[in-house]
C-alpha cells in the first residue's frame, strides 16, 4: 500500500529528477527500517 502510494506521487513528479532521486532514497531507507 505504502509502496503503491509512494510509485503513484514519483510519477506525476517525473519532471522533479532530485524530488524523483530524494524519494526514493527515502522509500529505500523505510523498507530499511522495517
């Protein structure tokens, strides 16, 4: 669900590469944690 959402915000924010490149590294550090 979380993964869905985070896919479904990058999309519409493909013109942003660094908003693109920060969350996944984000997505990255919270499959992490969990």
């Amino acid at each position: 669900m979380l993964e869905e959402a985070a896919a479904y915000h990058v999309e519409p924010k493909e013109p942003s590469n660094k908003d693109k490149k920060n969350k996944k590294e984000k997505k990255e550090k919270k499959t992490d944690k969990i």
